[in-house]
C-alpha cells in the first residue's frame, strides 16, 4: 500500500482546533492537583537538580568530607546511590533545564502540556495516513476524544513524563506507519522506540511488542525483514546499553523503583481489577466496546491487530501490576492513543455505512468520557487557575513553604556547625526534600535501598506502590526531622473526612506509634497565616546516644 493523502477538510480545521482548545481549558481548570497532591515529579527534579549541581544522578549527594563508607551497616545501605525514578530520560532532559537556569518546576509543568499539544498532533497525522484504507476517516476524531478526557488534562500539567511517553509511542507508531508502506528502512522508528524504552519502562512492552507483532501482522516478511531487524537492532542496542550502565553506575540491574513495588501478585491482582473497574465506569466502557468491534472491521486498517493485542496485554499488566492509586487513571494515558485510534477507525466504518448513528456514537463517547471523567476528579477543581481567578483566592503551596521553611532550619544548623548535617525522613519524598535540600531518608523505599527490599506488608488500606517500610531502620539513622503528613487543620476547622484512628495506608500508624518515636521526636507546629492549615514537622530532642 502506497502513501495517499487527501486535502484537509474545513470541518477538520475546525475540529482540530476545537480538540486542542477542549485541552488548554481543562488543564486549566484541573491544574490544582499539580498544586497539591503531585509530589512523584519533584523526585526526578531532585535527581536532575543534583546532576545539573554536582554531577551525581543521585537522590542525596554527600558532602566530600563525609566518610565514603560508614561502619554501621544502615547507614552504608541508606549511602547507597540508588535510581529512585523511573524515568531517564525525561530526567536528563530536566538537567538541561537546571544547566540553562531556566525556572523550575514552572519549565516542566510547560513540557508536559506541550507533550499533550503534540500527542494530539501527531494522533492526527497517524490518522491521516488511514485514508488510504478508509476514506470516511475523519482525521480530528481521535484529536477530539482523547481532548474530552479529563485525565489527559490532569496529567498535562504535572511536570512529569506522562504524556512525553505517549506522545513518544504515536511518534515510533507513525514512523513505522510511513516505512511500512514504502521502501525506507527502519531507523527512524528504531531510534523512536529507542527513546521510548528510556522515558519509562513499560516502554520495552510497547517497543518490542509493536516492532514484532507488526512485522507478523504486515506480512511480506523477505520485504520488510530488512527493516524490521534494523528496528529491533537499535532497541536491543540502547536497551543492553541502559541496563549496563544502570548496573555499573547503581550497582544493579533494576532500578529501584522496581523492588520497591513489585510484591505479591494475588494481592495486586485485586487491587489492579478495582483500577480497571474503576477506568470502566468512568467512561472507559463504550472505548473498549469500540476497540472489541475493531476487530471486526474490514478492509484492514494498518496496524489494527498488533494495536488490538498489545491493548489487551498491556491491561492485563496494568491489573498485575494492582493499578496505581494516584487520581486519573495514570497507568492508562499510554494506552489510550491505541484504545483511541481503534475506536476512531470503528466509528469511522459505521459512519460510511450509518453516518447519523455514527456520528451520534461518537458525540456519546466523547460526553461520556468527560462526564465519567469529571466525576471522578471533581475535587481536583479546587486551587486550580481558574478557581483561582473565579474566587479571587491565592493558593498557598503549604509543602513547599514547609520545605523552604525547613531549609532555613537547616543553613542555621549549619551555620553554627557545618559538620552536623541534618537529615529529614519523610513520606512523600518529593516536594518537601526538593525545596529543603536536606538529606533525606525516603519512607517509602522508592530512592531507599533498604527499604525497597524489605518484606511486602499486605494490609488493609495500603496504597499501590507503597506497602514496604522499616520504622526500625529509619529511626536507626537519627533523623533530625521527620514530616509524615507536612500540615495539620487549625483549630476549629472540622476534616471533610474523619479522620482514621489506625491509617497503614497512609504510612503514619506505625512510626506514631513506635516507643523510640513517642519517646524522642517532638510535634512543631508553624502557624500559616493564609488558609486552613498549619505547618507541622516532628524535631528530634533526644541526644543520639539516647537513639
């Protein structure tokens, strides 16, 4: 099959620019998570600040007139450079950042809604090359569905890789489109997918798995074997490449991301099956009803089966995985340029043949994605920019002022002692430790050594990704400061949600209620002028002898 193109359409002008306006105004309108709840994208800020800083892609970089190796055996494992973040290359390009002096994380916030202009675009171009199989393509379908879903907004705005993946994977999708139907060879895509398996791991699942399943489905394997080895060549390449750094720089050949959340499966596996009930009933239903009845549609549209198999594989991963506990549907937003695509070309059959349903088919998708969507993230309209400019209320960053109000404590330590470092453990590791500079022990285990590897807990309430945790070993490294929640409500101020009395789930039972813990760390609270919380760290009052 030979290139085909056909003139743009102004009804498509319009959709496009339609599909792209729905966009901005939704991250406007749900950029409060950014503001309050998204702590994961200031771990890679961390590691890409102290690359750009000291040259290290580390989580904390010791002074040089530290010992390189301590006696005590917790504090070699907490020594440990270990890869806390999930994201190289994304990552890299956030050092560049830092060397350029450009503002953070206001730069990155702009590169992930960028990354969402672009995977609209590029969905358009790859639909454009659709024509040729079904000319009642329109080529603003895709643009506008995945517009009308608010989690793609939710995660335009957040200063993480998200939608830079996705936007990478439409980018391999489109160039392996364009060498299939001619005789290029297979570079581009090769070097797409290539950069795809270092933005995020689940990269390698869509690289190797579209690179192979599109060779099967293609067909002419003496014709396009060339092609195909000179994609699978410089993946295997890069991939190998990565994974010996890794373990010469990090000592291991995972990072430590992987240790962290891997755990059992048959207790993942229920908490991944709610993810994707959870996905459904937002909207996701009808889309997967539409992929299902691509399977159906003929002439072939390129690509439709290897799309189709990787979909329901990657969802099979997604409940092994037990889903992610993060609003938004996060570990979906990769798949939804595939789920999209099959869907638009579905529509786009049952429009040649019944255009009034079809076209009603769609609007109903689209309203019913958003609606779904909105439901489920209603409370992320609060602190958002146009709340902001609707209420006239300024937001207060309550974690990042207790970060830079930490990093006043710790230049004054210093002052009278610049030996003394004083290190923080905390939960979450991102927001607070980035603004404060301090060293930092992760809670969590995701940018822990120890931590990340010791027994997978299963209890009631225990958030995806976050089960493990060592009070034992953190208290064992003399913490100056400890921050579990970063604010409590003023008095007089009544929760919207009553509180628990024992919550594993949010990683704050177990240290509050350790002897060590009651007995030598104290409660400050820093009064905020501004708003309905106050600071709140716990100081360490005990000698270390005493610990």
């Amino acid at each position: 099959m030979t290139d085909q193109y056909t003139p743009i359409s102004k009804l498509d002008r319009f959709g496009i620019a339609a599909a792209i306006i729905i966009l901005i105004i939704q991250i406007y309108a749900l950029d409060g998570f950014s503001n309050t709840k998204n702590d994961d994208a200031f771990i890679s800020f961390r590691y890409a600040r102290n690359l750009a800083e000291n040259g290290e892609l580390s989580y904390n970089v010791h002074p040089d007139f530290l010992p390189e190796s301590s006696q005590n055996v917790q504090e070699r494992e907490f020594d440990r450079r270990v890869e806390g973040y999930s994201n190289f290359l994304w990552t890299l390009l956030l050092a560049g950042i830092f060397l350029v002096k450009l503002p953070m994380p206001q730069t990155a916030y702009f590169l992930s809604t960028v990354s969402a202009v672009l995977l609209l675009l590029f969905l358009i171009l790859w639909m454009h090359r659709q024509r040729a199989f079904e000319s009642e393509v329109s080529i603003s379908m895709p643009a506008l569905i995945m517009a009308s879903i608010p989690s793609v907004a939710l995660w335009s705005s957040t200063g993480m890789e998200t939608l830079f993946f996705s936007w990478m994977i439409v980018l391999a999708c489109l160039l392996m489109s364009v060498e299939n139907r001619s005789d290029r060879n297979g570079w581009s895509s090769g070097v797409a997918w290539a950069a795809a398996t270092l933005i995020r791991p689940e990269g390698l699942f869509f690289a190797f798995g579209t690179i192979c399943l599109s060779y099967l489905e293609y067909g002419a394997y003496k014709e396009k074997l060339k092609s195909f080895l000179q994609r699978l060549s410089i993946v295997v390449l890069i991939v190998i490449t990565h994974f010996m750094w890794r373990k010469f720089y990090y000592g291991e050949w995972l990072p430590n991301t992987y240790y962290a959340k891997v755990g059992p499966l048959q207790f993942l596996g229920s908490d991944g099956l709610a993810y994707l009930e959870k996905f459904l009933v937002s909207g996701g239903a009808l889309l997967i009803l539409l992929v299902i009845g691509g399977l159906f549609i003929r002439p072939r549209i390129d690509g439709i089966w290897t799309l189709s198999v990787l979909t329901y594989l990657y969802i099979g991963y997604i409940i092994a995985v037990g889903g992610d506990w993060m609003p938004g549907f996060r570990m979906f937003i990769p798949l939804l340029p595939f789920l999209i695509m099959i869907a638009s070309l579905t529509l786009a059959r049952i429009i040649s043949y019944y255009r009034i349903i079809g076209s009603t088919l769609c609007f109903i998708l689209m309203a019913n994605l958003m609606g779904g969507g909105w439901y489920y993230l209603k409370g992320n309209w609060i602190h958002s920019t146009f709340h902001q400019l609707i209420t006239q209320q300024e937001f207060v960053d309550i974690h990042k002022v207790l970060g830079l109000k930490l990093k006043k404590i710790k230049q004054d330590m210093l002052l009278e002692d610049p030996f003394d470092i004083p290190r923080l453990a905390i939960h979450p590791a991102g927001k607070v430790p980035y603004y404060s500079e301090m060293e930092t022990i992760d809670m969590r285990g995701l940018c822990d050594w120890h931590i990340a590897r010791v027994p997978f807990e299963v209890k009631n309430q225990t958030m995806p990704g976050h089960h493990r945790r060592d009070v034992d070993y953190v208290l064992s490294l003399k913490p100056d400061f400890v921050v579990l929640s970063g604010a409590s409500l003023k008095k007089g101020i009544t929760p919207s949600i009553s509180p628990r009395t024992e919550a594993p789930g949010l990683d704050r039972f177990d240290i509050l209620t350790h002897r060590v813990f009651r007995q030598c760390y104290e409660r400050e609270i820093v009064d905020m002028d501004v708003g309905v919380k106050n600071l709140e760290y716990y100081r360490r009052i005990c000698p270390d002898d005493n610990l």
